[in-house]
C-alpha cells in the first residue's frame, strides 16, 4: 500500500508528508523537549517550521531535475522519517537554516554537470554554503565539495577557482557591513574562531553515539551498493554520486565538530542520506519485499520515538 502511494509523483504525497512533518515538530517541541506555550516565542517557530516544510519541496526539486533516483516520492518520505529518527534536530533552528542553504547550494552545485554558466553556478553555490556557516561556522568546509566539482567539470579555466575567492570577498564584506549597521561586529571574530572543543566531541551520550554510528554505518553500506549499481548507468550519474558521497562524508565531519550532547547537526547530512535509501530501493525487484522494508521503515522509528516520550 505505501509503495502504491509513493511509487508516484502526486500532490497528496506532499500533503501527507507535509502534514505529517508539521505535526512532528510541534510533538517533539511540545513532548520531548518539554516547552510549554509559554516558552515558545511563536513568531521564530513559524519561521523555522516554513524553513522545514519548505526544504521537503527543495529536496524534491533537486532530486527531479538531477535524476537522482526514478520519478517517485521516495526521497521527500525518507527525508521526513530521517526527522523521526533524529528528532533532536528539530529542538536547533541552526541546524534547520544551515541544512536548508546547503540544499540550495547543492541545487546549483549538481546543475554544473550541464557544462553553461559554470562560473555564475559556482559563485551560487559557493554563496549558499558561506551564508549557511552564519549558523554553523565548520559548515564553510562544504567550499570543498565546490572544489571538487570544478576539479571534475572543468579544472583547466583558472576563472572557475578565482569565483571561489571572489565568492568569499563578497560574503565576508556584506557580512561585515550588515554587521556594523546592527553594531555586531564583533560577531564574525567571536564566531568564526573554529575552535574545536575536543571533550564536547567524545563523552557523548552512549544512545546518541550509537545511533549516529549505525546511521553512518549503513549509509555507508548503501553508498557502496549504489556505486555497484550504477557501474552500467553511465559516468555522468557516478560522478553525481561521488559528489553526494563527498556531501555525506563532510557532513558528519560537519556534525562532529559542532556537536556537544546531542546529534542536531546532523541534519546536514539528510539529503546525500536520502539519495543512497532510495537508490537501494528501486533496486528492490520483488514487491512484497519492498512493502514489508518501507512499513518497518516508517513503524520503527515512530515506535522508538513513542517510547522516547
């Protein structure tokens, strides 16, 4: 029944996922970090609900336009169960915003294989992931996955590496300029210092670290299973995938540097995540299988999370 559902590309996958995902942040708001009505400043929480809500269209639009898996919903659904999973993340808007400009910047980043407007799309990209580190400062290391991509499509033109330099003028002088108009200028010594808090990284909750390891372990699992299936596929859809591969990988790098007690920041890492799921799936060739993997995909983690609360 769910596979019938969301084998297809329809307005009411949306629907359920979106109405689904609304009613999941305010749960874990409400229930699992124990806010009341008092402690909620409405108007913030609005905002980083419409963030949310509207990445799943994000996810969806680069997924499509990308061919990054077949013409289904799988992608938007694993991206709102990964939430129950790690429901945490929605307790940290940083972790919101900062995933939502790096899914912009990888919505430009992806289009370079087109071979037009390659500088125009590595400036794109490159912004995104600058303004994204206003919220998490060690997400500026996602400026490699921009190297990379220069160094596959087009490593000769020595104009594609100065727009990463030109890139980093443009951001850090408007920054500083909105800065001293707010009189906080201050903010970027304070909070671009990258300093790594070494006994924040390692004593981290015995649950936490072993879910996010079993999450690494098997996106690794499926990354390797995916690059087997698209040996035939052809190398532009393989190089795709390096550069997702790349994007998981520095985002946990991403998420070990900025975490202390729980796994917020590993939200970054949710759309490379999605991407290996359902390249797994569609290479399910027996229905029934696949059925029975997606109901205990979306049960189990509704149950862990029940007994959570």
């Amino acid at each position: 029944m769910i596979s019938s559902i969301f084998e297809k590309t329809k307005p009411i996958n949306f629907i359920i996922v979106l109405v689904f995902l609304f009613l999941f942040y305010w749960s874990v708001q409400f229930y699992l970090l124990d806010y009341t009505f008092t402690d909620i400043e409405i108007v913030p929480s609005i905002v980083v609900l419409t963030i949310l809500l509207f990445s799943v269209f994000v996810v969806d639009f680069v997924v499509k336009r990308n061919k990054l898996t077949g013409t289904n919903s799988f992608a938007i659904l694993f991206f709102t169960m990964l939430f129950v999973v790690f429901p945490e993340t929605l307790g940290d808007s940083n972790a919101v915003f900062t995933s939502f400009f790096l899914l912009l910047a990888m919505r430009r980043l992806l289009s370079i294989k087109s071979l037009k407007n390659i500088k125009l799309k590595i400036f794109d990209s490159g912004l995104w992931i600058c303004i994204s580190s206003i919220f998490y400062e060690w997400s500026i290391l996602y400026l490699l996955l921009v190297v990379a991509a220069i160094y596959i499509y087009d490593p000769k033109n020595i104009r594609n590496w100065l727009v990463l330099f030109s890139v980093a003028f443009c951001f850090f002088m408007i920054l500083y300029g909105v800065l001293v108009l707010l009189d906080e200028a201050s903010f970027m010594k304070n909070h671009y210092d990258f300093a790594i808090n070494y006994d924040a990284i390692f004593p981290i909750k015995w649950w936490s670290s072993l879910k996010l390891s079993l999450y690494a372990l098997l996106n690794m699992v499926l990354a390797f299973s995916t690059f087997i299936h698209l040996g035939k596929a052809g190398m532009g859809k393989v190089i795709i995938m390096r550069l997702i591969a790349l994007s998981f990988l520095i985002g946990l790098v991403v998420n070990f540097l900025v975490t202390s007690e729980n796994t917020s920041a590993i939200m970054i890492t949710f759309f490379p995540s999605v991407i290996f799921i359902v390249n797994y799936l569609e290479s399910i060739k027996k229905p029934k299988f696949l059925e029975v993997l997606l109901i205990a995909s979306i049960l189990v983690p509704i149950l862990v999370f029940v007994t959570k609360l």
